[in-house]
C-alpha cells in the first residue's frame, strides 16, 4: 500500500508516463501521416552502425536475426521513453512540493527542452529517413522542426514539382520527387 507521502510521487510518475504515452502516439501519427520516422525506429537505425561488428553479429545470432534484433532496438527506446516520462513526472512533482515551487513548470520545461535538443543532436543523420520516399534534403526538415500541420510542410516542402504534404501522406513518391501516376 502506497502511503500518503509518496501517493503524489505516484501520480507525478504516472502523469509523465502518461505523456510519453502521447508522445508516441502523436510520433505514430506522425509516422503513418508524413511517414517521418519515431524516435525508437531512428534510434534503433543511428545505434545498429555504431556497434562493432563482432558485437552486432553476436547478437544476431542470439536473436536469431535482424528483425528479433531491430524489434528489441524499438522495444527497448519505447520503455526508455515511458521511463524518461515517468522521471520527469517525479521532477515536476518534486519541484512541486518543495520551496521551488514557482520555478517547478520553468525547470521542467527547460529539462523537456533539453531532451529535445539533445534528441535532435543525436539522430541528426537519421533525421533523413522518410517512409514515405522523400529525397533526403526535403525530409530532414520535417521531423527536426516538428511540422504538424499541412501547410507548414506545405511552406517547407515548396522546392520541387508537386512536394506538398498531401502527396507525402498518399505514400505515392516516387525517386524522382514526382508523383507516380
């Protein structure tokens, strides 16, 4: 039984889990709308080139294969992201409950601000991948300035015959940057 003390801590780390939760969602979203990459699939491909050799054909024969080995890279940064959702829950609760209250949404924003930031840094090589076949240049723009809405990828994507988002959603590009009939 949770006792009355830590019952707030509780509801910070499961209110941030709960964030994550929606951060995933929406980076699905995302993913099946723009075909932009989640952060668990571009982490998962910026750390597979990274370990040596030996290594990575160890564990794909302990994993009996690449797909085992690539859903364990997912599986692994989506629990990553819940737990990351449930530390900042419990700082913001923290920050909360002590004298620091008034700062408490500041520091966790600038904390959140900085797991971005360092995210971006991260998978900037990664952030090429498109789903849904754009050409590179175009693609990294998407996911590193978080586009959302149509017509802000319609702005961004303005460099080429017919790169508006409407096409990238139909999953129809095709290497040429031209719709496919």
């Amino acid at each position: 039984m949770v006792n009355g003390s830590s019952r707030p801590y509780l509801k910070g780390a499961i209110s941030g889990v709960f964030a994550a939760l929606v951060l995933i969602a929406s980076s699905l979203i995302v993913r099946a709308e723009f075909g932009i990459g989640t952060i668990a699939e571009l982490a998962s491909d910026r750390i597979a080139p990274l370990t040596g050799i030996p290594l990575f054909f160890k564990l794909l024969n302990l994993l009996s294969g690449y797909s085992h080995l690539k859903q364990l890279g997912i599986v692994a940064t989506l629990l990553l992201e819940l737990a990351g959702g449930a530390i900042v829950g419990l700082l913001y609760t923290r920050l909360q409950r002590s004298e620091r209250r008034p700062r408490a949404m500041a520091v966790t924003s600038a904390v959140v601000a900085g797991i971005l930031l360092l995210t971006l840094v991260g998978l900037w090589p990664n952030l090429l991948t498109n789903y849904d076949g754009l050409p590179p240049l175009t693609a990294r723009p998407l996911p590193s300035s978080a586009c959302s809405s149509r017509p802000l990828c319609s702005s961004q994507l303005s460099s080429g015959p017919d790169l508006s988002c409407a096409g990238a959603s139909s999953r129809r590009w095709s290497a040429t940057n031209a719709v496919e009939p």
